[in-house]
C-alpha cells in the first residue's frame, strides 16, 4: 500500500514543473496624428487611407523594379498607394513610357507635318519653274515674264484669254497645268475646311464654356456672375504656376501613361488663345449690356470680338487696292474697269486682262498678284461666311436655357483650363 500511494508522488516529484504563460504581445503603437495637410496643386495623387498591396505584395517586399505589366495592372485596379510607393512605381516605369506610343504618335505626327510642308513647298516652285521655263521657250520667245504669267492664270483657271499657245503640245502642257493648279487649289481649299470644321469645334466649345460660367437666377445676375467668373479665370491663368515636385510630375506621367485619355479640348489650346476666349466671354457680356445709344462702345466691342476674322478680310482688301492701283495708274483705266480688273482676277473670273503689248515686268507683276490673291480672296470669302455661321452658332446656343454653375463646375472648368501644371502662365494679355 505504501509504495502504491508514493508511485504517483514520485511521477509528481520527476515531472518537469509546466511554462510560465506567454507574454501578451505588444499592442502596436498608436498612429500619430496626421499634420493638416496642406493645400495641393493639381495632379496630386490623393490621400492614402490605407495602402493596399495585394497585387505588388507589401512596400518592404518589392526591391527589384516594376515591370510595366504590373504596375498597369496595379494602377487600372485603382490601388491606393503611398507616395512613397508611387515614386517606386514612375521611377521603374518611367523608361518605359517615354517610348510609349502616344510618343511615337506624336512623333510621326510631327515628322508628316514637316514632310507635308516641305513637299508642298517644293511641289509648288518645280510647278512654277518647270510650266514657266517650258511656256517661256515654247510660246513666248523666251520671254519668262510671259511665261511665268501663263503659268500663273492657266495653272488657276483664271482664263485672261490674252496671250495664247502656239502648238499642240503647248495645248497639251496647259490641259496639264490646269489638272496640277486645280490640285493645288483643292489642298488650299482642303486644308482652309479643316481649318473651318476644328474653329466650328472651338466656337462650340467656347459657346458651352460661356454656358458653364452661367448662374441661376435672373438674366442680369447670370451675366454678371459670368463676367465675374471669367475675370477670375483670367487671372488664374495669367498668375504663376504653383510649384511642382518631382514626385507629382512621375505621378502625372503615371496617370497619363495609364488611363491613354485624351485632354480636353480647352487644355490643348496655349494659353494666350485661352485668355483670349475668355476676354471674348467678357466682350460679348459687355456688348449684351450696351443699349443702341452706346453705339460706338458697342461697334468697338464687335470688332474686338472678331478681329482674328477681319483681319483676313482687311488683308484681303489690301490686296485687291494693291491691282486697283496698279490698274488705275499703269493701265490708265477708270476706277470701276480697275475694281472690275481685281475683283474678276482674284475670283478667277478672268473677265478683264492686261494689254497684249504690256511690259514683261507688268506680266511678271499680275503673275506674282494673282498667285498670292487667289488664295487669300478665296480665305477672305470663307472668313466672311464663317462670321455668320458664327454668330448663327451663337444665337442658337444662347437661345437654350441657361444651366446653374457650382463649385464642381468651376473645378473642372480650371482645370481644362490649365493645360501645363508645372509651367508658369506667361502675362500674355492685360486683364480686362
């Protein structure tokens, strides 16, 4: 019995004494309190809340760089990341998209246009040398004057009828420049309609910011809230530009690289075409205001609002004054044979010529007219009706109700507005 009641007081005695209780862990330190944080200009990314790394692992973990797969893959997923984080991801990344292909698009781009003008630079002058050169020796006993003037009013079907061919093949060299001058013609008219179509853009555009700058209310407070607005977005453009760290320019080379968006129409224009805008937002405001009484403030305002238009057209003027006065003084004709002379000309009409035995210098001199006048009598007509198509866009548009603007609004306005963050707005226009 005694060594049976010992037996379990031995096993007692041998057995190792159990493990102090582990240590509660660490309860980790409470987060500092975060500093105000102070106001950002634009392309900021925005606050972190908590960093989620579920495609790149953790921070600690990613020491080799990013391939441009992952860090797609990680942006597209709308990861919010550390600054810290994104300044990893544009630095390994940031190789990469300067070959990215909206580069190359630019790139070529660019490298068309030079082609483009070089081509059509040196298409024209071996069109007037070769034409020239040929109607010269062929036609006109050598008389390049002659030459070069035939070239000119055969090549734009102009049709003076003065001189005329001697053989078949001059007949044949002439059905020939007249096809090439009517190429030329249809790219000047090609390239003056795309002109037309991206201004009809930018009216539209400028139409609908006017209506973004609009208020509730009566028509009187909206369109003083407009101008009010308007001034103020002038002078945000014709301010300095905040300072742009190094992290928020890699950010925004991100986002662009990521997202492929086009900007908006607003921030592809320069600034001073943008203030311009503005200035004309401003101008029309005033000029709504100016009863009939005001007449002249009210014709100065019109002509500050299409002076990019009447321009083309006083040019366009100039240069039919330049053959009115040639025609009078030279010619010794009336004034109404001379505007008859310039008008019919530069139309192409062709109803009026020079003498058969005029000088070589005066044929030199209505050559070198009508190849400048034809061109720019065709852009003066095209002005004259872009100008009612405008102000027809316009009334149209401000026949429409106009919308109610809040501080969403304005956000986006300045911020198609300002198209370079990192750049400093140069004073291009004083303030209205």
């Amino acid at each position: 019995m005694g060594n049976a009641e010992s037996g379990p007081e031995t096993k007692e005695q041998d057995s190792p004494p159990p493990p102090p209780p582990a240590a509660a862990p660490e309860a980790p330190p409470p987060p500092a309190a975060a500093s105000e944080a102070p106001k950002t200009p634009l392309m900021t990314p925005p606050p972190i809340k908590k960093a989620k790394l579920s495609l790149l692992k953790s921070l600690k973990d990613v020491r080799e760089p990013l391939s441009q797969e992952k860090t797609i893959e990680a942006l597209v997923a709308d990861e919010d990341f550390s600054n810290e984080h994104l300044d990893r991801l544009a630095t390994s990344s940031e190789s990469e998209s300067s070959d990215s292909d909206d580069d190359e698009d630019r790139r070529r781009f660019e490298l068309l246009k030079v082609l483009r003008n070089v081509f059509s630079r040196v298409g024209l002058v071996l069109w007037l040398l070769g034409f020239t050169a040929f109607y010269a020796y062929s036609a006109f006993d050598g008389s390049w004057a002659k030459g070069f003037y035939w070239t000119v009013q055969a090549g734009l079907s102009i049709g003076f009828g003065v001189l005329t061919e001697k053989s078949a093949l001059n007949l044949w060299a002439t059905v020939l420049n007249i096809c090439l001058g009517a190429g030329l013609a249809g790219v000047v008219l090609a390239d003056y309609a795309t002109k037309v179509g991206e201004e009809k853009d930018a009216w539209r555009n400028e139409i609908m910011l006017e209506r973004s700058l609009a208020a509730a209310g009566h028509e009187q407070h909206k369109l003083r809230k407009r101008v009010r607005l308007a001034k103020r977005m002038i002078k945000e453009l014709e301010a300095p530009a905040p300072k742009v760290t190094d992290s928020q320019l890699r950010w925004g080379k991100i986002r662009a690289h990521v997202t492929k968006r086009r900007p908006q129409q607003g921030s592809l224009l320069p600034d001073k075409e943008k203030i311009l805008r503005l200035k004309r937002v401003v101008w029309r405001a005033k000029l709504g205001r100016h009863g009939r009484a005001n007449a002249f403030q009210r014709v100065k305002l019109w002509l500050r609002i299409h002076r990019q238009k009447l321009s083309v057209l006083a040019a366009n003027f100039v240069w039919l004054g330049v053959g009115v006065v040639y025609a009078i003084a030279k010619e010794r004709w009336s004034p109404t044979r001379a505007i008859y002379f310039a008008v019919s000309s530069l139309s192409t009409a062709g109803l009026q010529g020079i003498p058969l035995a005029s000088k070589d210098w005066q044929y030199a001199f209505v050559g070198v007219w009508c190849l400048v006048g034809v061109p720019l009598f065709a852009a003066g007509v095209g002005e004259l009706a872009g100008l009612f198509v405008r102000e027809d866009c316009e009334v149209e548009a401000r026949a429409q109700e106009w919308g109610s603007y809040g501080e969403s609004d304005w956000d986006a306005a300045v911020g198609a507005l300002r198209s370079d963050p990192c750049g400093n707005f140069r004073r291009h226009l004083r303030i209205v």
